[in-house]
C-alpha cells in the first residue's frame, strides 16, 4: 500500500457511466479504483493499464472481460477517472475510426 494513496476525481460522463452500470458492475469499478489508489500502477492491477499514446498522463484500465476504463494521472497525486466504457462500444469507436 502506498504511503499516500492518490486522490480520486470523476469527469461527469466518468459519473453518468458508472451510474448507468449494474451494482455488480459498479463495486467491480470502484473497487479497481480503489485498489489503483492505494496501490498504484506498479501493483497486480498495473498489468492490465495500458497508457495511450496521445497524452503520457492518459491510461486505459481493464477492469473486467467488458469494462473499461480511461483514466488521466496527474502530478499533485490525484487520478482523474475521465470514462467507463463497454469494451464492446470501445471496439464499435475504434472500428468507425478505422472506416473513415
């Protein structure tokens, strides 16, 4: 555990997302967020964070089979949730990028 665990910070469409999920769905979130807080990238969950090229501070998160979750880190010790998307949405973005 780490010495001082990270602040959380939801983006309002991180927020209407988790609303939107079941309360199965939602304690599996919370609970990686929880354990991403305390524990940080370098812990079990780290191999399931991925970080995206666009921006060195944006991650995505594995949560489960389906969920995923994007994620900002910022340098005051703060992890700002930005998104929670199916993976099955995610691939329908991805695959319209690819069209266009």
């Amino acid at each position: 555990m780490k010495d001082n665990p990270a602040t959380i910070k939801f983006h309002k469409r991180a927020t209407v997302a988790l609303d939107m999920l079941s309360l199965e769905q939602k304690n599996t979130v919370l609970k990686s967020i929880d354990y991403l807080a305390n524990f940080g990238l370098e812990s079990t969950l780290g191999k399931n964070v991925k970080p995206l090229n666009i921006d060195e501070s944006l991650y995505l998160l594995r949560v489960n089979h389906s969920l995923r979750l994007f994620f900002r880190l910022n340098p005051q010790n703060e992890i700002e949730i930005l998104d929670i998307l199916m993976k099955e949405r995610l691939e329908v973005f991805a695959h319209s990028k690819t069209l266009s």
